[in-house]
C-alpha cells in the first residue's frame, strides 16, 4: 500500500505581468510520496479543474532533468529542499505530513512572470544569441585523438556544459546574478580548441549582453552554486572573469 502525506501549499497566482498577484492556499490531501514535485501538482489541478478553478500554471517538458524548463522556489529555496535536483526530479517523500509549502516564481526583474509560477526566461537565450557559439570552420567530425585536448581541459568543459539553464542561479542570487550561467557558457566553449578562436569577442558580447538584460553584479554569495541542480562550479565565474578581463587586454 502506498505511503501517502497531507500537504498544504501556498501558491503565488498572477495572471500576467501588468497583473497583481496574491498567495492563495490550496489543500493537497492524500498524496502519493512516490509522486515527483510536479505530479503532485497535476493531482492538485485536477482537482482545481473539477470544482470550476484555474488549474495553477507551471513550467515543464522533460520531467527528467534535463530540458532546464521546471523551476520554483519551495520555501526560499531554488527547485526545493533536495541538493543537486530539478524541481521535476524532486518527490513528495522529501516533505512531512502536514507540512506547508510556499512556493512561487523565479523572482528577478530579468525573468518577468508570464503567469504563475511561469517566468521569461527568453534572456538567457539572448545571451547565448550574443556569442555562446562557434562560428569558425572545423570541417567534419575528425578522428578521435587527432585534436588532443589536455584531460583536465576536457573534464572543466563537460562540467560546464552540464548547465541546463533552468535560472535556479539567478533565483537564489540575492543580487539576481547571472553570473554563474553565463560563466558555464563561456567556459564550456573557451577550453575547447574551436571555441579559443572567438573567445575575446565572445566574452565581450556575453557579458555585455547579461549587463544589458538587467542581472545583477555578482557578490560572492556562492547561493547560485548552492542552488545548481547540475552543481556547476563557481570555478566558472572566475574563469569567466579572466576572459573578459583578456577581451579588453587583446582589445
């Protein structure tokens, strides 16, 4: 027989951006503990749209971690209570009987809430768009091996990738920092060998491009390391720091 719990959940309710929002309470009654985060809250919308309400709107594709869409805070924290785990990924058990959940949107004024617990968080794409990429020839696929790239290189460049751009950095952030995702960007690229090529005009424009979106300055909190689910390094800020430092040395 499946173990079941009583929660109840404070959600943040907005309708729009020019909107208002408020905190409305919700009774999620006899939840299965092997149900994720997000399951538990398709049961409660059910039951919203059987009794004539408006089922809360929240984000999600995957539900496997990977896709980076899911997102809330769970009682002030980014994704919840479990370290290194999406909010999809994140299951009920992880809660008490009877426990109450506050849970409510990404706040930052670069993510501005679309409705819900859903923000905007098309600035990040912008970023990317500014020079999270390689544009210079590499030819095809060439033979393992031929292109040697120190171990330790390679290791820092797949641990950046890792980064599923979810926000949760910039939601724990007391400064609203991006600091930590657009790190992880650049990094990614500027320890491979096609990305050396554009580095200096790539840190420039990402960073620039983050200034622009309106994030804040990064502090040293450590929080957006603390709330990765894919617990990318604050390595990646320094690193990020130095090339933009190298952009404008290079000029």
């Amino acid at each position: 027989m499946a173990n079941t719990i009583n929660l109840t959940l404070k959600v943040w309710r907005q309708k729009s951006s020019d909107s208002p929002g408020a905190f409305e309470i919700y009774q999620a009654h006899d939840i299965d503990t092997d149900l994720s985060f997000l399951e538990m809250l398709d049961v409660v919308n059910i039951n919203l749209e059987k009794n004539g309400k408006e089922p809360i709107a929240f984000d999600h594709d995957c539900r496997e971690g990977i896709c980076g869409c899911c997102g809330a805070m769970i009682n002030g924290q980014a994704h919840g209570p479990e370290h290194g785990t999406t909010l999809c990924q994140l299951h009920v058990r992880k809660f008490r009987d009877g426990d109450t959940l506050v849970i409510e949107p990404w706040r930052s004024r670069a993510f501005p809430v679309v409705r819900d617990l859903i923000v905007d968080r098309s600035a990040f794409d912008r970023i990317i768009q500014a020079g999270g990429y390689v544009t210079v020839r590499t030819g095809s696929a060439p033979e393992a091996h031929s292109l040697p790239v120190p171990k330790i290189d390679a290791d820092e460049a797949f641990d950046s990738a890792a980064c599923i751009g979810c926000g949760a950095c910039v939601a724990a952030c007391p400064n609203a920092s991006a600091v930590l995702f657009v790190g992880a960007k650049i990094s990614h690229l500027a320890l491979l060998p096609q990305g050396r090529v554009e580095r200096e005009r790539r840190a420039r424009a990402m960073v620039e491009r983050m200034d622009l979106e309106g994030f804040g300055n990064c502090s040293n909190h450590y929080e957006c390391e603390a709330a990765c689910p894919k617990e990318i390094s604050v390595r990646n800020i320094a690193r990020l720091n130095r090339e933009f430092f190298r952009a404008f040395v290079k000029g």
